[in-house]
C-alpha cells in the first residue's frame, strides 16, 4: 500500500496524543497527507464497542470476552479507516493498536496464543511498520492523567486506567518486552523528559525508519555536498 502505518503505544499520561499530534504537524509541513485515529475506536462501530470496553459495561465478559471485542472493533477500523487511508497514500498515526491487546489482556491473564490468533484474524496483515513506545514510570504517568481530568471534562479514570498501581507497572514491564522481542519495528522513547525533547526523538525515529520516503537521505547529501564546497 502506498502509505504508512506509524503506531503509538505506553501507558496512561506518557503522552501519545500530545506527540501524534506533533508528529502530524512535522509531516504535514513536509508536505505529506496524515491521517490521525485511535483504538479502541476510530470508525463510527469501532468507536461503540470502545464506549462499552472503556466504560466498563462490560467487564463481566472477562478478559477474553474483552479481548475479542477488541479485535471486532480493530477489524471494523482498519476496514474502514486504516486500509482506505493508506491506500490513498496517508501517513496513518494511530494512537494504540495491537500492541496495547497484547500487553493489556496479557496481563490480565489471557493465554499468548489466544491473543495471536486474535490478532493475525483482527489485523488482516495490516501491522505498523513503526511503533513508539512512549516509556514513562506508570505512577508519572497516572499523576498527569489526573491532573489533566481535572482541567478538561474527560471525566473520571476509565476501566483500565483505574487499576492498581503495580498493575500498570507490570504492563509498562510488558511494552518494554515487546519492544525487545520485536526491535525491527520499536522505537523506544524516554517520557519523562520534556515535550520538545520527546517530539525530537520521536522525529528522528521516523527519519530514520523512512529517510528515503521523507527525501532525506537527499537533503543529508545536498547539506554534506555544500560543507565541502
Ligand atoms: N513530556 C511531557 N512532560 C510533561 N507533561 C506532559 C508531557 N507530555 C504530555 N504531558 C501532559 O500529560 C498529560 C497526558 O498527556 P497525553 O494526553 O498526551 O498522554 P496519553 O499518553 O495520550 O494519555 P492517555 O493514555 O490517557 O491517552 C497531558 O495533560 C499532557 O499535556
Ligand atoms: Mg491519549
């Protein structure tokens, strides 16, 4: 497909979507269409399971039960967001995706093969050919989550972000794993630092990854060729 498929994983508050939205503003000033979206969610069906998911209405199915109504509200969202968005030619950046599956309804006890098959059927071969891991210690993370719903109408913790502490601790363990098992395709970034700081290193991952896509390996040349004239 003739787009690009950027994926954005970690905790709460580690600021994903304060960084997709940088990253969308780097690439549109490079002149490249970008399509922002988000899991659980994204298409108008999508975007009702997630209502069910996050709101907890439907914790009583349990972790497996939950599990696939993840991997139902991703199918319908690559099908009708993701695929038509990259076929277009988009830079998708999406906010969550499989990985989160497998790092969240791992933890809370879901066999690895089951979430395999899950996802191989969810996906449809559409994986990221980046993912950022923001990294941040989980207790900062959760400290900015609730300083931000106090100033915006987001409401109370979700039906994951209001788990135990230790919790959230063994998923940022899990995101750190993934990204260890499957370095081909992670960039890992340091949260805790300052925003700036973050967005630089989150650019040069994909400069890096997509130097001849971005034209950039030719302004590295074209600046190189002027230093030694
Ligand atoms: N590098 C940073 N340093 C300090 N504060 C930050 C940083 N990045 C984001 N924030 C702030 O922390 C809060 C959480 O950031 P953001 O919403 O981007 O995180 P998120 O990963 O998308 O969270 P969630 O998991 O809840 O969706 C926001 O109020 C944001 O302004
Ligand atoms: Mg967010």
């Amino acid at each position: 497909m003739p787009g690009h498929f950027i994926t954005f994983e970690g905790g709460e508050g580690a600021g994903k979507s304060t960084q997709i939205a940088r990253l969308k503003v780097y690439l549109e000033s490079l002149g490249k269409p970008v399509l922002v979206t988000r899991e659980p969610g994204g298409s108008p069906g999508a975007e009702k399971i997630r209502a069910l998911l996050l709101s907890g209405e439907v914790k009583d199915l349990g972790p497996r039960g939950e599990a696939m109504l993840f991997a139902a509200a991703r199918a319908d969202h690559i099908d009708t967001t993701i695929k038509p968005a990259l076929e277009r030619g988009a830079w998708v950046l999406c906010d969550r995706y499989a990985d989160s599956t497998r790092v969240y309804q791992g933890e809370a006890g879901v066999d690895t093969d089951y979430l395999k098959l899950l996802e191989t059927a969810a996906v449809a071969g559409v994986r990221p050919e980046l993912t950022v891991l923001i990294d941040i210690p989980a207790d900062i993370g959760l400290k900015r989550v609730a300083r931000r719903s106090q100033t915006d109408d987001s409401g109370g913790p979700d039906r994951f972000e209001g788990e135990a502490l230790n919790v959230h601790e063994r998923r940022r363990r899990l995101f750190i794993d993934l990204a260890r098992e499957e370095a081909f395709r992670f960039a890992v970034v340091d949260g805790t630092k300052d925003p700036e700081y973050v967005a630089t290193a989150i650019r040069k991952a994909v400069s890096d990854r997509f130097a001849s896509e971005l034209n950039i390996a030719d302004d590295i040349h074209a600046a190189t060729r002027k230093g030694t004239r």
